[in-house]
C-alpha cells in the first residue's frame, strides 16, 4: 500500500538520514584502524648476551609500553628458523660485528619498516653498525606486496556480488551449489594467475596460492548464499557488515593483524578477508606453517553457510523463491510468474 501524502517526507528524511549513517560507518571502518594503528605485542626476537638482552627488552617496553612480545631464541639461526615458521615477526641479533636485524617483509611490511627502525635506533644509540636481513620477502615484480594487500576487497566483494548474481539466475538448488563450486575454482585461478604473473607478487607456489584463493571465495560466496536465503534481507546486511564494512577494514592485510587497534585485529582474523589473506600469505611465503587458524574459519564459513542453505531449502524456500524476493527486494523487478508445468516442460493433457 503507497505511503499516504503526510508520511511521505517522514519517509524521505529517514532515507536520508539512514543513507548519512552508512556512508558514515562506512567512512569510520575503513579509516579508524589506520588511524589508531600501532604494534601490540608483535613477537621480537633479541639473540644477545644475557644482561644485554634483559636491557634491551626493558629498553624497548619503556619506549613502547605492549608493543613487543620479547622471547630470547638461542642463536641466530633459531631465529631465522622462528621467523620462517611464523614464530616471530623479527629478530634483534647483538654480537662483536654490530646488531643485525631480522625482518620479513612477506609478513608484514609495515611491521618490517618498524622492526627495522628499532634496529636502526638502538645501533645509532651503541654507535655500532646496523644490518638489515630480509629474510622472507615478495616476488620481485612486487616487493612491498601491493598486490596482497589490494587483494581483500575483490575476494569480499567478489564472493558477495557472485553469490548475489547466482542466486537470481540459477533456480536450481544444486545447480546452484555446483555452479558456486565452479565460480570458487575459476575465480580462484584467476586471481592467483593476476597475482603471480600480472602483479608479480609471488614467484612460485602457484598451486597451494590457487587453493587458498578457491577456498576464501568459496567461503564468502557460500557464507553469503546460506545467510541470504536462510535470514532474507536481513542475512544480506550481515553478510555485507562481515565482508564489506568490517571484514575489509579488519583484515590486516594493508599492514598487519597486530598494528591494529585490539580486539580489532584479532575479529578480523574471524572474518573471510582476513582469514583467506592471512592464508594466501602463509602458504605462499611460509611453506604453509600458520595456516591452521584461517584454514579453520574459511571451512566454519563455507560448511556453515551450506548448512543454512540446506535448512532454507527444507522450509521450503527454493532458490526460484529467493531469486524472485532477490529482484522484487533488491533491485526493483518483478517476474512474471511461471507455473511449476511449464517450467519443468510439461503440458497439462487439455492444453494439447
């Protein structure tokens, strides 16, 4: 029933204020984490000698109060070996020859450029000579990791303008899932493919990036499809906070899960952005170690994005149901409704 002629500019201001609120969210959750970023507890190394190493640590809570998680790795090459399997984020090694310092710019750039200062700050200040190693770094095509880090927001709004799309022009529930799969598996070569030999962000483990890349399209695309079918209009405003308004902000992957404010970067970790680039990041730079967490979150995001589905499509809300609320509710369309007989190709005996 239309709005009467009183009701109308009450609607209109609601509209205008409800649309100010989001661009504003949407302003606040993209620009607060950078903002407010800084270190909380990144894992730093220090390979000394042991009064040198206690001072150092106090040195550095004193300057940066949370910062630094200090641990004391036995040598110079168990820190190295912490760094490559995700351990820590970078070393300190203090010996005859000067202070030499660890990073990995494949972790985290802007934590790398921060390490680095430390190390730089702290041999200016013993006036020694300071080394820089890098000991995981990106492709050459792409060393500061543009590529990676630009890559959260296709997967978030990939998966959920796929998913969309799909639902409106597939009615069948399992060409619908079988057509979501194919989509997870071509989008996720093509994103690989962009990455590897377009940006030139990685240069080898082609097909572990690839299987990340299915995995968090597949996730985001199902995660989508399960709370829109299951919550209706309702689902796809969560699936878009998740994706889109937190999910890209949050993910850490512009600087890193730790110079975020907290426990921002940790729910991050918690959503499909985050997850599938901490999980691109670790298999193709890290032989895979760290994985275990995301690869989790990814699979609860797909397995529990099917499981809605399946639940809606029991009730009785079918894919044609929802693909028809779809363009009656979203973008403004009304198809013509046509009988079960038809589309099924059959026709009744007296129509013959």
């Amino acid at each position: 029933m239309a709005d009467s002629p009183a009701r109308q500019p009450l609607r209109q201001v609601a509209v205008v204020l409800g649309l100010t609120a989001a661009l504003s969210l949407l302003l606040l959750a993209f620009a607060l984490p950078g903002v407010h970023s800084k270190p909380h507890d990144l894992r730093f190394g220090v390979v000394a000698a042991p009064t040198t190493s206690q001072q150092l640590a106090r040195s550095l809570d004193t300057r940066q109060p949370g910062a630094f998680d200090v641990s004391y790795p036995a040598s110079a090459a168990a820190a190295r070996s912490q760094i490559e399997s995700r351990d820590l984020d970078g070393a300190l090694i203090v010996d005859r020859t000067g202070i030499t310092t660890m990073v990995t710019t494949a972790g985290s750039t802007s934590v790398a450029t921060l390490i680095e200062g430390v190390g730089t700050r702290i041999a200016s200040s013993q006036n020694t000579t300071s080394t820089t190693v890098d000991v995981r770094g990106f492709g050459g095509g792409d060393p500061r990791g543009a590529g990676l880090a630009a890559g959260a927001l296709p997967l978030a709004l990939g998966g959920w303008i796929g998913a969309l799309v799909m639902m409106m022009v597939l009615r069948n529930p399992r060409t619908l899932v079988v057509s979501t799969l194919a989509f997870a598996v071509v989008g996720g070569l093509a994103l690989t493919t962009i990455l590897r030999f377009v940006l030139g962000t990685f240069d080898g483990q082609f097909w572990p990036a690839a299987g990340a890349a299915m995995l968090g399209i597949a996730a985001t695309a199902f995660g989508v499809i399960g709370l829109r079918t299951l919550l209706g209009a309702a689902g796809l405003g969560i699936a878009g906070l998740a994706l889109i308004v937190l999910g890209n902000p949050l993910s850490g992957l512009t600087s890193s899960p730790s110079l975020l404010p907290q426990p921002w970067g940790a729910i991050g970790q918690y959503l499909p952005p985050g997850a599938t680039g901490t999980l691109l990041r670790n298999v193709v730079f890290f032989d895979g170690h760290a994985t275990g967490h995301a690869t989790l979150v990814l699979l609860a995001w797909l397995i529990v994005g099917a499981a809605f589905y399946v639940i809606a499509i029991r009730r009785g809300r079918s894919t044609l149901d929802t693909a028809e609320e779809l363009l009656d509710e979203e973008w403004g369309i009304t198809e013509t409704h046509v009988p079960a007989h038809a589309r099924d190709g059959h026709v009744p005996q007296h129509a013959r």
